[in-house]
C-alpha cells in the first residue's frame, strides 16, 4: 500500500493530533491567564473531538457522583457545594459561571432535585454522561434508603432510631440552608442580585406562592436591569 506521504499526505503518528492539540490549548490558557488547572478544559475537548468519551472521563463521574450520593442528606440541594467544588475546582470540567447556569435550569425545571447531576453529566459527557451520572447520584443512596427503611420499620421503636431520626433532621435543614449560602455567594456579584435572593427567599416565606412566580419576575426583573444598563 502506498504510504502517506507519498501521496501528498504527511504521515501522522496515532495520538499525536490529539497531544498537539491539548498542549497548543494548553499553551492558549496559559497565554490568557487560564493556569495549569485550566487544562483539564484541554483533555475534556480533546475527548469529544474524538466522537467518543473516555473511560476513564465515565469513571471520574461514576466515583464523584456515587459518593456525594450518599453525603445527599435532604436530596441533591445539601451537596450543591460540595459537587460545584469537584466539577469547578478540582476536575475543571467546567467553569463557575457554567456550573451556575446549569444549577439554575436543573432548579427551574420541573422533576426531581437530582437533574443537576443529569445535566452535568450531559455538558461534561453527552447523552451517555447523562446517563452515567444520573445512575450514579441515584443508585447507591436508594439502595442505602432501602437498606436503612427495612431496619427503621422493624427497630422502629426503639431508643437509638426515635433518636436518630431526631438528630438527622436539623442537620439536613443546616445542610440545605449552608448550600443555599453557598450558591448565593457564587451567583450574586453585587448588592442587586443580593437583593433580588433576599427578595425570592422572603417571597417563598411569606407569600406562600407557587415558586414559579418567583423565577418568572426573577428572570423579568434580571432581563430589564439589564436593558437599561444597570448590570
């Protein structure tokens, strides 16, 4: 067979496309201020130019979603920092202002809490991270509920459960309400997003509406603030 570059085709070892490409990205960030944890931004694109999604991309998901799985205390909301820790800080997958937009479409949305491990997995790995993800945020906590419900039910009279049952309760308010600080933290720039969470917190209080009223004047009142120049 005629070799490549015979034909007017240089020869291209395997890989090296993909090597050059991560270092010439790396290079890019590193020229715009991005930083060495940055990178992770390189080998995640390389894995998609690639038409498919490593293992080893599936595994990371797998591990960090299975364990938060079972710290999720009150549902997906009490890990909300933790799991922005890990997609942002560590992993780098993506960056903070993606993970805030992402949190708020899986809030807006209607089903359970936990899409925002879905949507995670479907910006990081496509449909199949989706998947993954979504299985791994699900499976290990409800085989521990079903585990933790069968003993409750027949030891649900004694001392240690009422006891337990007592003690879980407020640390899963306080896990709610330090994920709930947390996201506010990273998602309100200024005074004027600090008052419009002020404002969605006092409403779902006090007015007791539905919480789409909320996010609908939220959106409105973002959108016109920033019409008329004031963010």
């Amino acid at each position: 067979m005629e070799p490549q570059a015979a034909r007017g085709r240089p020869a291209v070892r395997p890989g090296g496309d993909r090597a050059g490409g991560r270092a010439a990205c790396a290079a890019r960030l590193d020229r715009a201020g991005g930083g060495g944890g940055q990178h992770g931004l390189c080998r995640l694109g390389a894995a998609a130019g690639d038409g498919g999604v490593s293992r080893g991309l599936l595994l990371a998901l797998i591990a960090d979603f299975a364990i938060l799985s079972l710290a999720a205390f009150g549902g997906a909301a009490t890990i909300a920092p933790a799991l922005r820790d890990g997609v942002v800080l560590r992993r780098h997958w993506m960056s903070d202002a993606d993970f805030l937009q992402l949190y708020a479409v899986a809030r807006a949305a209607p089903g359970p809490n936990i899409m925002i491990a879905s949507v995670i997995g479907w910006k990081v790995a496509g449909v199949l991270g989706l998947l993954v993800a979504t299985a791994a945020i699900l499976l290990p906590s409800s085989a521990l509920c079903l585990l933790l419900g069968r003993l409750t039910l027949r030891y649900h009279a004694t001392t240690f459960v009422r006891a337990l049952k007592l003690g879980l309760a407020p640390v899963a308010v306080g896990l709610i309400l330090a994920s709930g600080v947390a996201i506010a933290r990273a998602a309100d720039p200024d005074l004027v997003a600090w008052a419009m969470t002020a404002a969605g917190a006092a409403w779902i209080l006090f007015a007791k509406r539905n919480p789409l009223w909320v996010l609908g004047l939220g959106g409105g009142v973002a959108v016109a603030l920033t019409l008329a120049g004031w963010r």
